[in-house]
C-alpha cells in the first residue's frame, strides 16, 4: 500500500511539473510573438512624427513566424543514453503541441491619451531643454513688468472712465447753470427794472416815477372837469329873441397821457407776475444741476477708491536701466471734496438770488396793479422803493451769471482747470486712433487673401479627418461611463475659435453715431486693455505653467518641431508695405501653416494667418505699451502718461510686424534685448491656450493627410492568444481534480491538458 501510494504521489508530481513548465514555455512564447508583431511598425509615420505605430506584414502571420524561428515547436527535450546501440537520443519531455496564435489590435493612436502619452514620450527629453532656454528664459526678464504694467493700465483706463464720466457730469452741470442764467436774460429782466442803460419803453422805474405825475394828472383833470361843470351852470339862459350866451372852452385834459401810463403800467406789473414761470424752470435747471454735481461726486468718491488701491508702477526688468519718474499719482485727478461743497453752494445761490428777484418782482407788479386802482399818494414812495429794491436784486444776478456773468465764468474756468492735460490728451488719442486704424488695415489685409479652390478642397479633407477623429473618441468617451477619460483632462482650450484678427482686434467695431475719430481712438483704447490681457495672459502665466508640468511643454515643443508654419518673410508686401498681398499658394496652402491650423482651427487659410499674427500684435502692443508707460512718466498727468503710452505702444507694435516681415524676427523688448521668431510666438501661443481635445484632433487630421494613415486604425499595442497541450503521461483523472480545486489554470481533455496563454504589448 505504502508503495503504491508514493507511486501515485510521484506520477501526479511528474505530470505537475510538466504542466509547470509547459504553462512557462506558453507564456514565454506569446510574449515573444506579441514583441515580433510590434517590431513591425510604421516607418513613415515614425520618421516624420515620431511617433508609433504597428504596421507592415500581417500581424497573425508574423506571430506565426515567430513561434517558427524560435523553434517553439519542439517542445521540452533531454538527452539520454540508447541501451541498443550506445548513442544519445533526444527525448521530447513535453510533447508540446501549439495551436495557430491570434493577434489583436489595442489602444489606436487615434486616441487621445494614446497620442498624447507618444508626443510626451517622444519630447520628454528634448521639449522642456529647449523651451526653458530657447524661450522662457528670455521672456521670463519681462513677464514680471508685464503684470505690473497690466495692473496699472488697466487701473488708469478704469480711472480715465470714472475721470471722464465726473468731467461730463461737471460739464453738464454748466451747462444746465448757463442754461438758467439764459432763462433769466430771456425775460428781458434788465431792461424791465431796468438795469442802468438798459431801460426799454416799458419799465418799472418809469412806472414808479411816473406814479406822482399819474396822480397829478387825475387830480389836475378833475379840477378841470369841476371847473368846466360850475362854469356851464354859470352860463345865464338864453333870453327869446335875446342871442345865447356864449359857453365856457372845454378844458384841455391829460386823457392820453393817463391812458398812455395805465397801458405802461398794466404791461409792466403783467411782465413782473409772469416771471414767478420764469422762476419755475429757473429752479428746475438748478435742480438738474445739482444732480449732475451729485453724479459728478460719486465719481469722485470712485477715484479717490482707485487713487488708494492704485497698484505699484510698472518697472523696467531687472538688470535693465532704471528710468526716471515714479508712478503716475492718481490724486492728482481728484477735485477734493471741498471744491464739490463750493461749487453746491454756488449753484445753490444762483437759485435763490433769482427766487429772490422773482419773489421781489411779484410784490412789485401786484403793487403797481393795486396802486393803479387806488390812485393813493401813499403808493408812491413804495413803489419807488420797489424799484431800487428790484434793481438790486437783479443787478446782483446779473453781474454774477448773465453778464459778464463772473460766478459762471469762475466755475468754467475751475473746470478747464481740472482737466489741464484735455487737449494734450486729445492730441494723443487722435494720434492713438490712426495708428490703429492702420493696425487694423494691415489686419484686416489677412482677410482679403483668397486661396484657390483645390487649396481651400484641402482645408476641408483635412476639417472632416479632424471631425472623424473627434468623433471617434467621443465615442469612446460615451462608452467609457460617462467619458472621464485622460483625454478630458488634457488640457483647456483657451480659445478654440479666436477672432480672425485676434486679441488685438476686440471692439474695433465702433458704435455708431460717434465722428470717425472718436471711433478710431475709442477702439484704440479698447485695443491697448484687450491686449493688456492678452500679455499679461501670456508672460505672466509663464511661471504657473512651469510649476504646473511639462505636459504642456511638450505638447508646444512637439508642434514646433514637427509642423509647418509660415515663414512671415513671405508676408512682407502686407506686413512691411501695409498693403493687400495676392495669396499664392505659398501663403495660403496648408503645406506652410499647418502648426496655426492645429492652433487656431480655420477650414480657411487667411484666417489661420488672421488669427495668429492678431494675436501676436496684441502681444507686441501689451508689451510696447508697457515700455511707453515706463518712458512716458514724465508727462506727469496719470491720463496723459496713459494716452502717451498707448501711442508708443502702437506704433512700436507697428514696427515689430515690418520688422518681422523684412527679417523674420524682431527684439522682444528695448529692456530685453533679445530677438524672437515668428515661431518663438507660435510656440508661445501654444503654451498659453493648451492642447486640448480640438487641437489634438486637428494635429491628429495633419499627420493622416500627410502619411495617409488613419490613427484610428493604428493600433500602438497587440495582443496575441496562444494555445496549447500537452499529452498527461498518468493519471489525468487526478489532474483534473486538481482543475477543479484550483490549482492549475487549463483544462484535462481527453487526456490531455490544454490551456490559451495571453500576452498583451504596446509601444
């Protein structure tokens, strides 16, 4: 018994140990078949793009020849010794006998992560030397200002909105107080009173001097009336026969005279009650007035905030020559509050001297109404009294806001004072508008480029590869639940569809109803905040981008290097002469702008070009513009030093486009002293918008219409199923309970044990 048993343990080991080393020899050979199917990889795709990809001779075939060539098929064998003739034998121990292998595709370098994963594996060594050198390095001396300059621009444009908006306010607020004092001079005040030299047929004085004599004229034309009455009582009867006693003269009264003064008199006291009206609108205008100043201190109250939380001033880079001047002091357009109570109290008396007046006037003209109705002497030294009184009132106005109107013309001349640098300022921003005017020109040249039609058909084949390989990891995306994929994080597209004239072209479009000019500079303006942005984006963010990872790095590096972009030298009849270029081939074919197609995304060439080299003069002008608010401290006048610097800016940016035309490169700052290329931008531009999904499926389109791949059908990685058996030499039935507990992976078939081995690979 006790030897039976050891005999069937021995016979199980035997089999177990056969088993062991057939599962090795499985696995070890689907192993190699994967790594001979993937040594077969696609030579252009590799040498053009470096990237990798399966390709050439079926891959079942050569997973086939590989099993051959390793002469796998042999199986386990030993030498030993022949009883019969003396001589070795070989003795296969395994009997191994292997199945077709089956090889299948994995991870298509259509997929996002998978091309992402070669890009970063192909630059990882090469992108983040050459751009931390190559690039960073020399705009990292200007970023630092750049933020700075950001800041402070865009703190003195947003001050210039506030300092205007008071300055229209403050305007309108004299207007409306000229527009009461012309109510007043309307009415005719000075010659009704009349002020001295300026008495008209009809006026209060005369009606108040000549009261006296209107009485005397009444009393002196009674006396006659009696008079004449006793003297025709006198006359004696006529006697029959006896002539008629001649009658009394009638006496000669002053009819006309008293007539002629209750007419003056009527109009003149109807002139008086009417200017309490007068009054009215008077008080409303004030009225308006006092709200404008209301506004205008608001803004005020605005400034003073942005005075105490103006930024540090813009600094030349380290290591450049310092300039002279600090930052522009925004207190210096502040009016103080003082002067707002001032100008409050002014307004404020400017309506209760007319009131006054008015108020005056009314008691007049009732008077000389009732005075002409009593007919008492006692009116007389009252009306006379009213007159000097009204004089006074009027003449108080008068003087201080009609004419010469001293108190409007102080309040005027405080406000040109507020604003000493308006013309100077003025003068800048016209400059500041033709020179974007002709930015914008030379911008808008890109978009009168017409490519040809079979230029424009390859635009398109290349949009629908881009579409198909968007759509094909969408796809995936959706099955993968709920697409939470590596390639959703891969990057955010900082603007998938820019402008065609890029960053620099926002609000160009002026509204209307404003002169040419204001258009032109307002867009101006518009331009230097928008570009502002679009620098401080860019160089500020350098740092971030460092500390963030390479994926980025990479991705830019890789762009560079692999893909077309246009050499600007071809542009130098636009760029350099300003003028509309014909769009040859060489300008519009993909062939020379593949690396702003994949950035920019336009099925239309003109437009890819558009959009770059907008954006590249928003950048030119963000940092130009930072040098002119260095260079222009001297102007003093915070809004002054801010028009002066968008001038400089401008035409500075101006001159790097010419320059890039006419040599291919241009100094990036005068604090800087080193030259980019048209593709040092590019690159940049990359860095700063990432590489997300859209971009990686238009880079993905490029390199399918270069190589006529189709990524999505690339496989990076293969999987090759192998199966095999080896005839059990004992007892298989023990070995197939030993199946069912576990402990070996295949199956007992007919005495036999048979099991699949799968080997998965990828590049």
């Amino acid at each position: 018994m006790t030897v039976s048993a050891v005999l069937l343990l021995m016979a199980l080991l035997i089999d177990y140990s056969r088993i062991a080393a057939f599962q090795y020899k499985l696995d070890s050979l689907a192993g190699s078949s994967v790594r001979s199917v993937l040594a077969a990889y696609d030579e252009p795709l590799y040498e053009r793009y470096g990237l990798f990809g399966r390709g050439g001779t079926d891959a079942a075939q050569l997973a086939a020849e590989a099993l051959d060539v390793s002469d796998a098929r042999g199986g386990l064998s030993d030498l030993l010794p022949s009883e019969k003739d003396g001589l070795s034998r070989r003795i296969d121990l395994l009997q191994l006998e292997l199945g077709e292998p089956s090889a299948q595709p994995a991870l298509m370098l259509g997929e996002w992560p998978v091309l992402r994963r070669q890009i970063e594996q192909e630059m990882k060594i090469k992108g983040p030397i050459d751009l931390t050198l190559e690039l960073i390095d020399k705009l990292r001396p200007v970023g630092g200002s750049m933020k700075q300059a950001a800041q402070e621009i865009g703190t003195l444009q947003q001050s210039e909105k506030v300092f205007d908006k008071r300055q229209s306010a403050l305007a309108e607020m004299l207007s409306l107080g000229e527009a009461a004092a012309k109510v007043v001079r309307e009415t005719g005040s000075d010659g009704l009173v009349p002020l001295p030299g300026r008495g008209q047929a009809a006026t209060f004085k005369e009606s108040a001097d000549g009261y006296g004599s209107y009485l005397a004229w009444l009393a002196a034309d009674e006396a006659a009336q009696a008079a004449y009455q006793a003297a025709l009582l006198a006359v004696p009867p006529a006697k029959e026969g006896m002539p008629a006693a001649p009658l009394p003269t009638p006496p000669m009264l002053n009819t006309a005279s008293i007539q002629n003064y209750e007419a003056a008199a009527a109009e003149t006291a109807g002139r008086l009650l009417g200017l309490a009206a007068s009054a009215d609108q008077h008080d409303r205008l004030i009225g308006e007035a006092l709200q404008q100043l209301e506004l205008a201190l608001q803004a005020e109250q605005e400034l003073e905030r942005l005075a105490a939380a103006s930024p540090a001033a813009a600094s030349p880079p380290a290591g450049s020559e310092p300039q002279a001047g600090a930052a522009a002091d925004l207190s210096g357009l502040l009016l103080g509050r003082s002067w707002f109570a001032e100008t409050e109290a002014a307004l404020r008396r400017q309506g209760e001297r007319l009131r006054a007046f008015a108020a005056e006037a009314s008691v007049a003209g009732r008077r000389l109404e009732q005075a002409v109705q009593r007919r008492s002497l006692a009116d007389v030294p009252l009306l006379r009294g009213d007159a000097v009184l009204l004089a006074d009132k009027l003449e108080l106005y008068w003087q201080a806001y009609v004419s010469p109107g001293e108190e409007l013309q102080r309040l005027k001349a405080k406000l040109e004072a507020s604003d000493g640098s308006k013309k100077l300022r003025e003068a800048e921003k016209k400059k500041a508008g033709s020179l974007w005017k002709q930015a914008k020109e030379m911008l808008d040249g890109f978009e009168r480029m017409k490519a040809a039609e079979a230029e424009l058909e390859e635009f398109a084949q290349v949009e629908r590869l881009a579409e198909a390989n968007r759509a094909f990891n969408e796809s995936l995306r959706q099955q993968d639940d709920g697409g939470q994929g590596e390639g959703a994080a891969g990057g955010q597209e900082k603007s998938e569809r820019p402008s065609t004239e890029g960053s620099a072209a926002a609000g160009a479009e002026a509204a209307s109803g404003r002169s040419a000019a204001s258009d032109e500079a307002d867009a101006a303006d518009e331009a230097i905040a928008s570009a502002q942005e679009t620098g401080g984006g860019v160089l500020g963010g350098l740092e971030s981008l460092l500390a963030a990872g390479g994926e980025r790095l990479l991705m830019a590096e890789y762009g560079a290097r692999r893909f077309a972009s246009m050499d600007p030298r071809r542009l130098q009849t636009l760029l350099v002469g300003g003028s509309s270029q014909e769009a040859s081939s060489e300008l519009t074919s993909l062939d020379h702008q593949e690396l702003e197609y994949i950035l920019y995304g336009f099925a239309n060439p003109a437009a890819n070009l558009g959009a770059a080299y907008g954006e590249l003069f928003a950048l030119r002008l963000a940092i130009r513009t930072m040098e002119g608010l260095i260079a222009s401290r001297a102007a003093g006048h915070p809004l002054l030093v801010l028009a002066m610097a968008g001038v400089y800016g401008l035409q500075h940016a101006l001159g790097d486009l010419r320059e890039l035309g006419a040599t291919g490169e241009a100094e990036l700052s005068k604090y800087a002293p080193v030259r980019l290329g048209y593709l040092d931008y590019l690159r940049l531009f990359m860095l700063t918008h990432g590489t997300g999904d859209k971009p990686l499926s238009r880079m993905a389109a490029v390199i399918e219409h270069r190589t006529g791949a189709r990524l999505e059908r690339v496989p990076t990685g293969m999987s090759v199923a192998l199966t095999g058996s080896i005839p059990l030499w004992f007892l298989p039935g023990l070995v197939r309970l030993a199946g069912r507990a576990g402990a070996i992976d295949g199956q007992v078939t007919g005495g036999k044990y048979e099991a699949t081995s799968i080997a998965g690979w990828s590049y």
